[in-house]
C-alpha cells in the first residue's frame, strides 16, 4: 500500500512540475515564435488573445502569398529559440529572446498576459516581424496590381 501511495505521489508531483513548465509564459512564448516561424499559424493561434487571432489570420494570408516553397522552407526549417528571460508583473509579462532559424538570427520581443490561469500572446498587427518573408512579399504585385516599368525617354 505504501509503494502504491509512494508512486502516486512521485506521479502527481511530475505531473504538476511538467504542467507548471508548460504554461508559463517562457513555454508559451517559445512555443508562439516556433509556431510562426514554421508558418503553423492554426497552431500559433493557440497561443495568442482572442484580439491577436485576427492578426495571426492575416500573417497566414501574407505567408500563402509567399508561395509554397517558402511555407514548405519554413516547415523543414530548424527553428531554435535562445536566451528566452521573461519579466513577469502580476498577469502581465514581457519576453525577451532570439530567434535562431537555419542561418538566420532575430531578437524577439514579446507581450503576454495572463487570462485566467493561461499564458497567452498578445500580438498586434504592428508587432509582427517576419522579416524576409515580408520583403519577398514587397517585391511581388498584388492581385489587379499594375506593375509600372520606368521609362527612359531616347
């Protein structure tokens, strides 16, 4: 009997230390930015306010116009986040790390709040940072968008 309680209790106490570890607003964060960063923004989107998943909607609509290879480049990509420290205020936090995917490195600066006991990602629509994606998207016309060539006059 005592064997039995002993590993009941040896359980309950891993399932409340792994438990703890994966909500806090560390484990939310980084599980946000690997999440954007591998294009999985259904996934993303669990990790984010209600308010923020209009903005992870629209991050989805910028990326499908990226093109395939670029979300299937995402998807393989070896997406590593370093130095995560979270400053946490009551229900609010701000996290601090960088983004390491393949050669690429970026600071990443995010908000959270706590809404009931649940961590979650506030993102903006200023706040997003998808760095090269947003520059190939830069460079492509839009639809019905009239692309116009300089002229040079002889």
């Amino acid at each position: 009997m005592k064997k039995v309680l002993s590993l009941v209790l040896v359980f309950a106490a891993v399932v409340s230390f792994s438990s703890c570890k994966k909500s806090g607003p560390e484990a939310v964060a980084e599980a946000y930015l690997t999440n954007i960063a591998k294009m999985d923004f259904e996934k993303a989107k669990e990790f984010v306010t209600e308010d923020s998943k209009a903005t992870i909607d629209f991050l989805a609509q910028m990326a499908g116009m990226a093109g395939e290879e670029a979300k299937k480049q995402a998807t393989e990509a070896k997406v590593e986040i370093k130095d995560m420290k979270c400053e946490v205020t009551e229900d609010k936090a701000v996290c601090n790390c960088t983004v390491v995917t393949g050669e690429k490195s970026e600071a990443e600066t995010l908000n959270l709040v706590k809404e009931g006991d649940k961590w979650l990602v506030v993102q903006t629509k200023e706040t997003p940072d998808m760095g090269e994606m947003d520059e190939e998207l830069e460079e492509q016309p839009v639809d019905g968008e009239v692309v116009a060539e300089e002229v040079v006059a002889e």
